[in-house]
C-alpha cells in the first residue's frame, strides 16, 4: 500500500499553551509564512495573505492536556529555523483568531 503525498510530509510540533488563545483551536489552521521572522496561524483565510505571504499551509492541531501542539511542516520549521531561535508566540490584540509567531 502507497502512502499519500501528505503521510510522507514531516510535521514538528511546536506547543501553545491554552491560556495564550481565549476560545477553543480548531483541529486545522491556515499557517501563513509572512516573512522569514514572522508566522501567522489564522482560523480562516485572510485577503491581504493569500497574495502577499511567502507560503501557505494548512496545519493540524492536537490538544494535549494545557498546550496545543501545531505541527509545522518540516520545511517551514526549517526555512524559519526554530531549532535554533527563539521565538515568541502572541494572540493578535486586533483580532483574537490569528497567532502570531515571531522569531
């Protein structure tokens, strides 16, 4: 049996805690890479992204006790780099459906 093109995509899970987003995730976002120091999770399309970001992808999300796990596609775990930055994860002020990840 074949595995799909999507089993074959190494997922990393980065963690969230649940006290940072004020309702409930849901088990998919819309991951926008908007630069190479700034990611944007967003539960449904944003206009002004689909055009201007770098790449988009669809992520899933797991809730494991306090933390949710999104798991980033390898590629774009890379091409930011997480494994050696640090990064900070905000809830936008403006519009509490999206996080911010700034590296």
């Amino acid at each position: 049996m074949k595995a799909s093109k999507m089993e074959l995509i190494e997922k990393i899970p980065i963690k969230i805690d649940r006290k940072l987003v004020s309702i409930p995730l849901l088990e998919k976002l819309i991951l926008y890479a908007v630069d190479s120091s700034h990611i944007l999770l967003a539960m449904k399309p944003i206009n002004e992204l689909e055009k201007k970001s770098l790449s988009k992808e669809d992520v899933e999300v797991v809730r494991v006790g306090n933390e949710y796990l999104i798991e980033l596609p390898k590629k774009v775990y890379d091409f930011h780099r997480l494994d050696e930055a640090d990064y900070k994860v905000m809830v936008s002020e403006i519009n509490p459906k999206t996080i911010e990840i700034l590296i």
